[in-house]
C-alpha cells in the first residue's frame, strides 16, 4: 500500500540572515490511492516537503515513510516515487517517445514493454500524434501531457506534482484539471500535487492540507475547509473573493447575544451564542464570505431604517457602493465599512448595483464564523 508519513518533519537552512525553517515539525498522513494537494502562498514549505519526500533534499528532523519503510536515507532511485516538476524538464535533444521511454530504459526494461506502455501513455494523454516531435515543437499543454507521461510510464507507487499546471493559460489548465483527475482515477495511485492556486485545490483534491510558514495549519475533504475553516488564515486562503472579516466584540442583553461591530450590532442565533458565552465583552472577529451576503437598496426618500432582508438573514448597518466587478452571470459588489475596511458581496448581475448606490447589507445567519482577535486567529464558531 502507498501510504506516505511526515512524522515530526522539519527542514532548516541556514541563510545569511541566519537559520531559516521551511518546514516546521509537520505530521501528516497521505491515504493509500488519495490525491492530496499541499496549498498555501509562495514561501508556505509545499514544494521543500515535496522534495524532501522524493528524496532531493533531507529533512533536519523527523521520519518520511512510504509504503511503511522509513526512506530518510535511501536515494530518489529507489524510492519508486515519480515527480512532475513546474518547468515540466523535458529533454531538449530528444523526441516525445525518447522523453517518454527514457526512464524506463534505464531501468533496462525490454523493448517491446517499452513500446507497450509508452503507446498506453501517449494513447491516454491524447500525445500519440506527438511521439516524434522535439519539446521546442510543443505548446505549454503539451509539454505538460508529456511531463505527466513520463511519470506515468514509470507505474510509481506515489505520483509528486509540483504546480505542473502553473505555467498554463486558465482555459488550458482547467481543462487538464479535469484529465489530471480522470489519469488519478485510472492509475488508482498515490497522488500529492503541489499548488498555490486554491480553486485548484479544491476541485482536484480528495483531501487538501493548507501550509502557511512551513506549519499545516489544516487538513480535511475540500468542502469541510470551506466550510468549516481552523482559522481566520485558512478562512481568508480557501475561497474566492476571500471571506470578509469584521472586528468587533461580544455582547449580551437580556437572553441575547450581540455581535457589536462596524456591521452594526447583529443578533446571534443561539447555536452561536452558546459557544460565544465565555466570550462575552471580549475582542473577536467576524467572518462572512461574500456568498453568504444580501442587499437592499435604500431608496429615495428613503424607507425605515431596515428594510426587510431575505429570512434568516440578519440587518447590519447601511453603507454605500463603491466598486462593482461584473463577471458575467454574477457580480462582486464593494462597500464602503464604517472602520475603512472593504467588504465584498457576491451577488447575481444586476442594473441595480451601481457605484454610489446606499445599500443596507445582510448577513446570512447560519453561515457566520467567529474567530479570536489574537495572532492566533483560531476559530469559535
């Protein structure tokens, strides 16, 4: 079985400026036949841990198993891992079938076998029409399917992709996400795929592991993160436009509880106000994501002070429209916050968003996420 374990990994380097920490003690554990994808923001320690698990640096500290066999100190050659790199690597001097087969000749596999898989991969990558041509003949999705080939036709136990898709254009890489997953399905291998690219992360992976400054900050199936995000960094990194976040604190009146912000001050349903009972005259933060968000345009003369919202969502303060981003079935309407902090709503396109317009905003109330106001950003709620 293909299991891989980071027990305890850190990797350090030492720099000018002194010992830098790219990866800092991590532990997780990649499920037989899964397709992990590691994200985070440039410098987060994705790439490094890649390395290290295909044996092209050493980790500082901790164990790396594959399979069940500690493999610190055995070479890349024998880990039978294959890697997929960003600038894709391919040999200049050598045709498509070359760059495919090279590997396995190598490993002094026989002629015919050579043949045989490597006609599967190019059969499969839709690249058979491209065998005997050079990578200086190849498009960017090309040298991608090429790349992934070479790996393909090794038959590791445990595929390393390292933002193979970054270098494309959106419709191309969209498109080879969707043969990427359709290849995992096939291989029923081991996959750990490497991005920076959220929207990335969520549609390939069957779990994804979010980094930020070498540490794992979360792990868990695409829409558990979504929905239910650790922290205010995981929260404000998985999901476009990124979740709105509103200082403030907690309050109580009577039997209840507020959110008393630059929103205004909304009352809690109680599912909420349970777990927000020790908070209570405490600094807290806010989340909502634009999806979860309504408006209401103040007309003129303008109607009382709160018109009426859809049910079950709850009445902020009013505020104005600044910037509106139409993207052709919906819009990204920006509003002006009391505290100068920008908020954005997702809504379906429509005349009546203009910049200027006074709106009152609504918060969807069974989708709000209450964090800590510290370094720490944990989530309450």
């Amino acid at each position: 079985m293909a299991v891989v374990s980071w027990e305890h990994i850190t990797k350090s380097f030492s720099t000018r400026a002194g010992k830098f920490t790219a990866v800092d003690d991590l532990n997780l554990i990649v499920h037989d036949r899964e397709f992990l994808v590691l994200v985070g923001p440039s410098g987060c320690g994705k790439t490094t841990l890649l390395r290290l698990t295909a044996g092209l640096d050493c980790p500082t500290a901790g164990t790396i198993r594959i399979a069940g066999r500690v493999v610190n100190k055995t070479d890349p050659k024998d880990r039978d891992v294959a890697m997929v790199f960003q600038n894709h690597a391919l040999y200049p001097h050598m045709t498509v079938f070359e760059n495919l087969s090279f590997g396995l000749k190598m490993r002094q596999t026989p002629k015919d076998e050579i043949r045989r898989r490597v006609t599967e991969a190019a059969d499969l990558l839709t690249i058979a029409h491209l065998l005997d041509r050079k990578p200086a003949g190849l498009s960017g999705g090309e040298s991608s399917r090429v790349a992934l080939g070479r790996a393909f036709v090794r038959r590791p136990q445990v595929f390393l992709l390292d933002e193979p898709l970054a270098q494309l254009d959106a419709r191309l890489r969209m498109k080879l996400r969707s043969e990427l997953k359709r290849l995992h399905e096939r291989l029923e291998a081991t996959v750990i795929h490497v991005t920076h690219d959220q929207e990335e992360a969520m549609t390939l992976g069957n779990r994804i592991a979010v980094m930020r400054a070498g540490r794992l900050q979360q792990c868990g199936a695409p829409l558990d993160v979504y929905h239910r995000p650790a922290n205010r960094f995981v929260a404000g990194f998985i999901g476009t436009p990124p979740m709105n976040f509103l200082p403030g604190k907690v309050e109580t009146d009577a039997n209840t509880t507020f959110f008393a912000g630059a929103a205004g001050r909304l009352p809690l349903p109680p599912e909420l106000s349970g777990r927000l009972s020790a908070q209570r005259e405490k600094a807290v933060v806010l989340g909502v994501r634009p999806v979860d968000l309504r408006l209401n345009a103040i007309e003129t003369p303008p109607p009382p002070r709160e018109p009426a919202g859809p049910d079950g969502f709850l009445a902020g303060s009013p505020t104005r429209i600044t910037y509106v981003e139409p993207l052709g079935d919906s819009v990204n309407v920006h509003l002006e916050a009391p505290d100068g902090d920008p908020i954005i709503a997702r809504l379906a396109l429509s005349p009546t968003w203009t910049p200027g317009r006074r709106v009152i905003l609504y918060f969807d109330s069974s989708r709000l996420h209450v964090f800590t106001a510290d370094e720490s950003g944990m989530r309450l709620a």
